[in-house]
C-alpha cells in the first residue's frame, strides 16, 4: 500500500460541494485528489424535466475567484444572466457545473471510491473503482443527498417488489403515463413530481400531512429594484429575502452551538416543505391533493398498492395506486454512506437520539471534521450541524472556504 503521491486530500464526490472544495484546495496549493462523476446526482437522480428551487442568484457554486457564477455560465453560452423571476432549469444546471469543473478543477478523476477505511495508524485507505488502493491522511465526504433518501416504513416493504419509489429514483416520469399515482409529501419535490406526472400523462393524487404552500413570487426581478421599506424589513441574503434568512446565511457557526432541537426545528420550518411559487398553478387545480392524512399501512393488491391513510377525523381511508412515490425528503444517517468501511462509520460519533431527526447525523467541528481526525463531511451531512444553508448550492461557499483554511493551516504546521 503506497501514499497517494503527493496527495494531502482524497475529495470524494463531484457535485456543487465536492467541486467547490476542490476549487479551493487548488486555490491554496493543497495537493489533493478528486474522484467521481461530475454532477452524477443532479444527473441520476432528479427529472429531467425539473427546476431548481433556488432563484439564478443563489444557485452558483463558489470558487476562489470571480467569474465563475452561474450568470458568468450563461453570458459564455450567450444568454443573459437570469432573473428573480425565472426558474433555473435543471439541464443547464448540469450543464454548469460541467463548466464549472473543466474550469476550476480540471484534475477530476472520473472513477469511483469503492471503500474508505483506516486499518491502521492515521491514514486512511481509499479503494478505487479502478482497483488502485492509496493512503491519504484525510478524507472529504461530499456524496450528496442520495445515500439519504427517507422512505417511511409503512412503505418500505413495496420497494423490492417495484411498487414504491423515492422522487430520488427518477430522471423521466413519462412511463407513469396512464398510470395511478400517489405522491407522498408536501414538499417541493413532492409537487414537483405530481406536475411532472399530470403533464407526462398519469393521474397522480398527492397525499400530505399538512395542506401544500408555494412561496411568494419576488417582488422583482432584480434584487435592487426592491422598494427600500421592503428591503429593510425583508433584507437580502444569498438564501433568499427575510431576516430568517439572514440569520441562515450568515450565521451557520452561531447555529453550531444551538441546542439540537433549536437546530432541528431551523432545518424543518426554514425553507421547510414547500413548493416554488412557480408550481402553484401547475399543482392547483390540476392535481388532487388529500392534505391533513398519515400514513397508516401499504400491500400489495391486484399488482398494485392499497395503501391506507388517516384522515384528519382518525378515520382510515383506502386509496389504491399502480405505483406510490416518496415525496419525504432526507434524513442524514452516516450508517448509510456505504463506502465508508462499517468500523469507521461506528468510530464516528453521531449527535445524541433525541431529537431522532438528527440522531444519525455525525457531530462536526467548526472546520467540518468528525470525530475521527482527518475525516471530514460536506453538503446535507453538515446540515444538521450548520442549518438549513447546507442543504442548498450557496452553502458551498461557507463550506469550501472553511474546510480548504483548515486543512491549509494544519499542512503549515
């Protein structure tokens, strides 16, 4: 087993958060290494067909220097940077970051980590796809947010047989045409997906705890033609516009030292289950929506799903499905990130069981590292940590800045 060359950093991960962090260790001269597909997430596990959430001026990945913005992308592919009003397609999302890493981190190595450990001493073991195996002193996990698609149990039990799914398991719907489907949850990719669903053809019904919301649409298309009062009582933040946002934005090492609860209640209701205010009239009106109802059990009937809910009288409905779609989310649980070996993901020290959303969540330092020295994680992994800006691209720059300080600092020792 042999060093990875001069390699400080083994970066796991090619999406905004690997891509920025990587950007920035080249920034700093920190040798490091870099592996997977570039955007494979946005690409593999999202519909085609969808928008980002997030408006053009909080969806750029942060690099060292100027003029790598997603308005700079657009201005190279000759078009114009984007406004507040105008949703940001998910192809050319792809298609930036794309850009993005030939530009700032043309050292990507497109093979994939099979299996991180430590065996011995304080170097880790990287297995590669390739079959090369190397020892590094640190590793970065930045694998996104597919490892922690949350399906709930009710459902669980449908998913070998090929009747139940997560929004996170489809790049194209058209093959619901025709079809029944339940559509759980009240969040963005919940109604996003039963809009994609009504106009590829199927008959989907969302079913929710709560009754759907969308957002307001901005008041403008440019941040500065904002009426004053409206901008001191609803600053700007790269989040968005509110002082909650604010808050988000610029103070994620304040939310660190948060109680856990304090922590999990800013992840839940900040930006929490809601959709665009673009998908209002694409769900309103045009699909069916059964708000105020829990799952209470699923089974498999005439090769279908009867899937029985409760409703806001404590009364079970039953409604019956050719396929149900987790609309849930994602919950940060490191026992799921599997190409960490099992007795390095026990080593590592997850926040306490209560409250049980963050209960799988690992505990992190100022700077981002677990408690296993060297081992660092980005992205949703640190959400539950540094709050709700991690769960969206303008984290990157909070991340990447400080993760590449420290490990810059601790070379120069």
């Amino acid at each position: 087993m042999k060093p990875s060359g001069d390699a400080k950093v083994a970066v796991i991960g090619a999406g905004p958060y690997g891509l920025s962090i990587a950007a920035h260790l080249r920034a700093r001269r920190l040798p490091f290494r870099i592996f997977g597909e570039p955007m494979e997430g946005w690409r593999s596990h999202m519909p085609r067909e969808m928008y980002l959430k997030s408006s053009p001026f909080s969806s750029s990945i942060s690099a060292p220097t100027p003029g790598y913005g997603l308005g700079e992308f657009r201005t190279q592919e000759g078009s114009h940077p984007g406004r507040e009003r105008e949703p940001v397609p998910l192809s050319e999302f792809v298609r930036y970051g794309l850009w993005f890493q030939q530009n700032c981190v043309p050292e990507l190595e497109r093979t994939a980590v099979r299996r991180v450990d430590r065996p011995h001493g304080d170097r880790f073991r990287v297995t590669l796809d390739s079959g090369e195996e190397f020892t590094v002193p640190t590793v970065v996990v930045a694998t996104g947010v597919s490892p922690f698609a949350y399906v709930p149990r009710e459902l669980t039990g449908l998913r070998e047989d090929g009747l139940v799914s997560h929004t996170g398991d489809h790049t194209d719907l058209s093959g619901f045409a025709g079809g029944r489907v339940v559509v759980v949850g009240s969040g963005q990719s919940a109604l996003e997906t039963s809009a994609l669903l009504n106009e590829a053809g199927a008959q989907p019904t969302v079913v929710a705890r709560t009754r759907p919301s969308f957002g307001p649409p901005p008041e403008a298309d440019w941040a500065q033609d904002r009426p004053l009062h409206a901008r001191l009582l609803w600053p700007e933040a790269v989040m968005g516009t509110g002082w909650p946002l604010v808050v988000c934005s610029r103070g994620p090492t304040a939310i660190r030292r948060m109680p856990a609860r304090v922590r999990a209640h800013l992840l839940r209701t900040v930006l929490g289950p809601s959709g665009a205010w673009w998908l209002r009239e694409r769900v309103q009106g045009r699909v069916p929506v059964l708000s105020g109802r829990s799952l209470h059990s699923a089974a498999r009937e005439n090769g279908g799903v009867r899937l029985n809910v409760r409703n806001p009288g404590g009364d079970v409905e039953t409604l019956y499905a050719d396929h149900v779609i987790a609309g849930t989310g994602y919950l940060v649980d490191i026992a799921r990130v599997e190409l960490l070996g099992a007795e390095l993901r026990r080593a590592v020290r997850k926040s306490a069981p209560d409250p049980p959303q963050l209960a799988g969540a690992p505990q992190l330092s100022a700077d981002f590292q677990a408690s296993v020295p060297g081992l660092y994680f980005a992205g949703l992994a640190a959400a539950p940590t540094f709050g709700p800006l991690l769960r969206f691209v303008c984290g990157t720059g909070f991340t990447a800045r400080r993760i590449s300080a420290s490990l810059a600092a601790d070379n120069a020792k």
